[in-house]
C-alpha cells in the first residue's frame, strides 16, 4: 500500500521509458480518484525567469512527469511564507498563493533548497499505480529525509535510493543507465 508522501522509485525494469527511467516520484496525493506525484530527479534546462521572465529566478524548473506538462507546479517548505500551501507529509507542501510566492522571489527570499519547481506531474487513475507496482514498475519506499529531500541532488537521487533498499538493488544502483555501456 501507500499514501501521500511516499516515494516511487523506478524499477530497473522501466529503463526504456523515457518519462521514468530512474526516477524518483514524490506521491502529493492518494485518493479514491486516484494519485499524483512529482519527479524529483529529473531536472529540465530551464530555469524559472526562462519560463516568467518578470521573475528573473534562476530556480531551476524539473520535469513532474508526462500530465499537463506545459503547466508549472512546486513543493516546498515554507508553509509560513506561501499562504494556501497543502500539506502533503512531513513538513512538505504543495502549491500556494503564487502572486505571494512571486513577491518573495522577486526580493530573494526564496531559499532554492527549500521549493522545487515542476512541469507538468505524474497521474495515475484509481487502481492504475496499484497495477503498476504489482507488475513490478514501482518500489514504494517511506520518504527517510522528510522535508530534506528537496535538498537531494537529483543525479544521484534514484542511485541513493536503490541503496538505502538494499538487497538485490545493490546491484541496480551501479549498473549503468545504458546496460550497452557496461
């Protein structure tokens, strides 16, 4: 089983699949509906003031998955600065007032290790991801680092993992991303 907050960790297995080869997937929310989560690992080549140059941020922008990808996104810590934010677990939130948000980047008050930055996210409809991971896709883990892992760098995030499983993920965890290049 799993719920809000929980990490996806994408099995070897999906190494050809272009949107989740490797990744790492913050689930945002579990309901009867269905779920939603967020690529953690896979960062884009822009930045924020690419996107809204009125920003002039240089947060850069991650890809959240294949859903509404032309849309922007963001999780965070900081509850305290950006009203409206949902809890998702674990003193991690999503979303917010984002004219306030705005303001608070606009004077460099915005810590880049503490807010992520998404196009689009990752859906699943009702029983959708349960068939996922009884096939195999997916390795559901708890989040250990808490609100810390938008701080992890995301080169290395799906490698850590596979380690932190263990067992016969050891072996993933070293294995090169083009198994042509062993």
């Amino acid at each position: 089983m799993f719920e809000s907050g929980d990490l996806l960790i994408a099995d070897p297995s999906l190494a050809l699949d272009y949107h989740f080869s490797r990744s790492v997937i913050l689930l945002s929310e579990v309901n009867e509906s269905g779920c939603i989560g967020f690529v953690l690992n896979k960062p884009l080549h822009y930045r924020l003031g690419d996107l809204i140059p009125e920003l002039t941020s240089e947060h850069l922008i991650y890809s959240g998955g294949p859903v509404e990808s032309d849309n922007l996104y963001f999780l965070h810590n900081l509850p305290d600065r950006i009203p409206n934010s949902v809890l998702i677990k674990d003193e991690i939130y999503w979303g917010g007032d984002f004219n306030e948000l705005s303001e608070q980047l606009a004077i460099g008050e915005i810590d880049a290790n503490k807010i992520r930055f998404f196009l689009g996210y990752s859906g699943w409809e009702f029983g959708q991801l349960q068939g996922e991971i009884d096939a195999d896709s997916w390795v559901v883990a708890p989040n250990g680092e808490k609100e810390k892992i938008l701080q992890s760098p995301p080169k290395s995030m799906w490698k850590d993992q596979m380690t932190q499983l263990g067992g016969e993920f050891l072996l993933y965890a070293n294995a090169p991303e083009d198994p042509r290049n062993n």
